[in-house]
C-alpha cells in the first residue's frame, strides 16, 4: 500500500531506489558522469563513390522528410503560440481556490491497546502495513508498523521523524490522512487513512493505459497536490503509480512520503525512483521544486502510453536515456498531451513549466487542461471515470495478499533507543 521508508546514502556517487509493495528489493546503482553519455558524433558523409542517381533519390527524399518535420514544429510553434493567448483566460490561480486547510504540525499520539491489528495490505523494507480497527471508533485505518532495528541499522531515523513532521502538516483532500503516532519496544506505529481502492500500479497494469481525458483527470489531481505541497516549500520526490492510491469515491489519494523534504532552496540527497529521476538529480547539480513537475511528465506519459518514456532493462541505460532526453511518442498519441509532456520534461529548468514565472499557471492554462473546472476538481465534483468496487469499509480486495510475519522484532534497549521521545 505504501513504500515505508527511503534509503539514502552520504556518496555523492550513487542512490537508493524508493522500495513500495510491489517493487523489487531496493538496489543500489552509480550515477553516470555526464561526460560518459554525451551523444556519439554524427558519422561521415555518405559514400562518394555512389552513383548520381542515387544521390539524388536519397536528396529528394530528405527534402521530403526535412519540409514534413518543419511542418510539425510549426504546428507546434502556432498551438502554443495561441497557448499563450488563452492563458490568461484559461489559467487559473489555484491558490485562489485550493483548500485553506493544513496540519497543525503536532503529531497526536495514539495507544496501540486501541488497535486491532488485520491483515497485510503490504511490506517494506523496514517493515508492514497493515489493515486495523480503533477499537473505540469502529474506524478502520492502515497501520504503518517499522522496525525500530532496522530503522537505525539503515541509519534512518532522521528521515523517518521528518516524514511523520511533514504528514502532520498537511491536509488536503487528494493526500492521505495521517491519524497519529506511537511506539513500543519493538516499532514505530504510523495511523494513516485506509484507502480501499487499491493502488493505481495494479489498476494502470491491469488495464494496460488510460484514455486522455482518464489521465488528464488523474494528473490533474496531483498538479494540485503539488502547488499545495510547493507553497509550503514541501517537494515529493517520489511520484509513481506504486505511490498512488484510489478511494472508493474514484479520486486520488497521495501516500508515502518517505521521500518528501521541506526545501526553499536546492538539496543534494540522491533519492528516487531510476525511471521518475530528474536530469538534475542524476548529476548531482542540487534539485528543488522543479523535480515534481518532471515526474508529473513522466507519469502523464506512462498513464497514456502504458510504459515510462524512457524505460529500459538495464538502469544504466535509463539514466543515459534520461540525460539525453530524446522522447518518444507512440504514433496517435494525443497532440496536447504531447506538448505539456514536452514541456514538463525540458532538462533546462529556466524553460520548465512549472518553474518559470508563472508557476503553476502555466501548466494549468496549458491547452491540455483547457476543459478542467479546477474548482470542481478540488471539490470532487467531476465524476470521475473509474470507481473501484469497494462492498465495506473494511474491505481490501483490491490490494494483493501477504503472508504474515511470524518473527517479531528485536526489542531495543531503553539506554539505546533514540526513538523514545520523539514528538511528546
């Protein structure tokens, strides 16, 4: 359901991919020198000793070629030059209109006694998530249980007291709901919000892609999330469907934020997911903001197009791929959605929508968007296209199963735990 912690290294020199439920053990791969993936120079010129016929079909035939492919790029010149004529009509100010909610940044703690645990809706590496009812409430919640041994193992602790501060300052109708903390001997005790729908990794998989105006809605919903997060110098670092959850009303709902850090300027921590990394993270340049706005591309590309636009077997492959940012579109891809994707995935940050005057507005007056109500958006009152089959509060047929673990953890000695007044 959830990945449950990040893994970050001090090397400048190599990263720790997120682990979720359904990603494979977290590996550990090297950055790439820039000078290691610079485009091979072009070869020589065709061979002379061909004949002049020849010559001059191949000659023909470029012109050809050269004349259709100015034609597409002035096409594309002339939509997004009435773009910008329609974006002060159509851009919209979604500070104006998203909620004027937050966290109170205290983190309320709860009593496990309250707690009866179920079954696992999925694992981590430093632990579970689990399915359990407040015994007072009736209320079902996922419990995300760590352990305290692996945590400080991994030398993670810092992080995790960061991912807690951050969820108890957010709240937002499109991002999960964090219920309180606790603790014993042994874990860390997370209440989040049980979202029933299951992930949108299964739901994407299992359908293979989405329709436009599916993934427009979907990408829609987390432009918001991330304006909201921005303005309060909050970025993500972890976009992916894994990370994406559906609630039985068919929205989105945002969860782990292992990843997430409060930044006004850059940081350098080497953290992600190989296929969502942005150029400048993979260089180690220092990131900020503007590395959300890449895996917005990124993911409205993969719901399109059923694969991510720079995928590839082999990692390394996947950062060289990345660094040249050539991109791939299958043939009928939607034209609008390929001019936002273009700009969301400039590897130049002064041209990058998202960080560039307007900010926000400028992906919100995209063409691409022209047809989305933002305020009914955030209301919930766009029907949406896909409502997951959800018979109870308590049902979790949408999410895999998982044997439970028989082997408790370690217990931590109270001289040696680090965890013990954490948020009292």
């Amino acid at each position: 359901i959830t990945a449950i912690a990040p893994l970050h290294l001090p090397s400048a020199t190599c990263f720790n991919s997120s682990f979720a439920a359904n990603d494979k053990l977290a590996c550990v791969y090297p950055i790439i020198g820039k000078s290691q993936i610079m485009d091979k120079k072009s070869q020589g010129e065709k061979d002379k000793k061909k004949d002049k016929e020849k010559k001059d079909k191949d000659k023909d035939k470029k012109k050809h070629h050269h004349h259709h492919h100015h034609d597409d790029k002035d096409k594309d010149r002339k939509k997004d030059k009435e773009n910008d004529k329609d974006k002060e009509k159509s851009s919209v100010d979604l500070r104006l209109i998203q909620p004027d909610t937050a966290g109170d940044g205290k983190v309320r703690a709860i009593k496990l006694s309250d707690y009866e645990m179920g079954d696992t809706l999925g694992t981590g590496s430093f632990g579970r998530v689990k399915i359990a009812r407040n015994k007072k409430t009736g209320e079902y919640v996922a419990m995300k249980i760590m352990k305290k041994i692996e945590i400080l193992k991994s030398k993670q602790a810092d992080h995790i007291a960061n991912e807690i501060k951050i969820l108890s300052m957010i709240q937002h109708p499109f991002v999960i709901t964090f219920g309180g903390f606790t603790q014993d001997e042994r874990n860390l005790y997370l209440d989040l919000e049980l979202i029933n729908g299951g992930e949108l990794f299964t739901y994407l998989r299992g359908v293979g892609r989405f329709p436009v105006d599916q993934a427009r809605l979907y990408i829609s919903q987390i432009v918001c999330i991330f304006d909201y997060l921005h303005n309060k110098n909050i970025i993500y670092r972890d976009l992916k469907p894994e990370n994406i959850l559906i609630h039985k009303s068919g929205y989105l709902k945002l969860t782990d934020f292992g990843f997430a850090k409060i930044v006004e300027g850059r940081t350098y921590t080497l953290c992600g997911t190989p296929e969502y990394l942005a150029p400048e993270i993979i260089l180690n340049k220092g990131h900020g903001k503007p590395v959300d706005w890449w895996t917005c591309g990124i993911l409205l590309y993969e719901m399109i197009a059923g694969i991510d636009p720079f995928s590839d077997d082999d990692p390394m492959m996947v950062y060289q791929k990345i660094l040249k940012g050539k991109i791939k579109f299958p043939s009928g891809f939607d034209s609008n959605a390929k001019s936002i994707i273009k700009h969301l995935l400039d590897s130049d940050l002064t041209k990058r929508y998202g960080n560039l005057k307007n900010g926000v507005k400028d992906i919100t007056g995209h063409r691409f968007f022209k047809n989305i109500e933002w305020d009914k958006l955030l209301k919930k009152e766009i029907p949406p296209p896909y409502i997951p089959k959800v018979k109870s509060n308590n049902d979790i047929s949408n999410f895999s199963s998982y044997p439970d673990s028989d082997t408790p953890a370690p217990q931590i000695k109270k001289e040696e735990d680090p965890f013990l007044d954490w948020f009292k």
